[in-house]
C-alpha cells in the first residue's frame, strides 16, 4: 500500500493531479458496476471486480493525500481537464 508523507514539496500540479483523479476514478467505478451486475462474460466480470477494486482503493489514497494538504477533493467530472 501506498502511504503519503505531508511534505513542503506537493505543489499545485500534485493537488490538480489528485483533483483530476478522483473523478476520473469515480467514472471506473459506475463503469465497472454495470459490467458486475450486467456482464456476462466471466473474464470480463472478474476484471471488472479488479478494476473496481483497485479503483476504490485509490480515491481513497488520493483522499487522503487531499486531506492531509489541506485541500479537498473536487465534485463530479468538471474538474477534469
């Protein structure tokens, strides 16, 4: 697992990147959904359940690094470049 360390280096292209992420990641997730509930092939479900698996942990960590800058994380896709 990654851990983030607050530091003096994060600049604003680190939270932009963290902002940008967290929708984009969200977008995996919806995507991922349909294909667990309403996907057929099996190799396509089981990636799918990885996807959204390692999706899930990620906003978190992107999160968690937003919190500990003293930043928050953007709402819905509009952040996104």
């Amino acid at each position: 697992m990654v851990t983030f360390i607050k530091t003096s280096k994060v600049n604003k292209q680190d939270i932009a990147f963290a902002k940008n992420m967290i929708p984009h990641h969200e977008a995996a997730l919806s995507m991922a959904s349909k294909q667990i509930v309403y996907g057929e092939d099996p190799d396509m479900v089981a990636l799918a359940k990885r996807i959204y698996a390692a999706q899930k942990s990620e906003i978190e960590l992107l999160k968690k690094f937003l919190k500990d800058n003293d930043e928050k994380p953007s709402s819905g896709m509009s952040g996104m470049m």
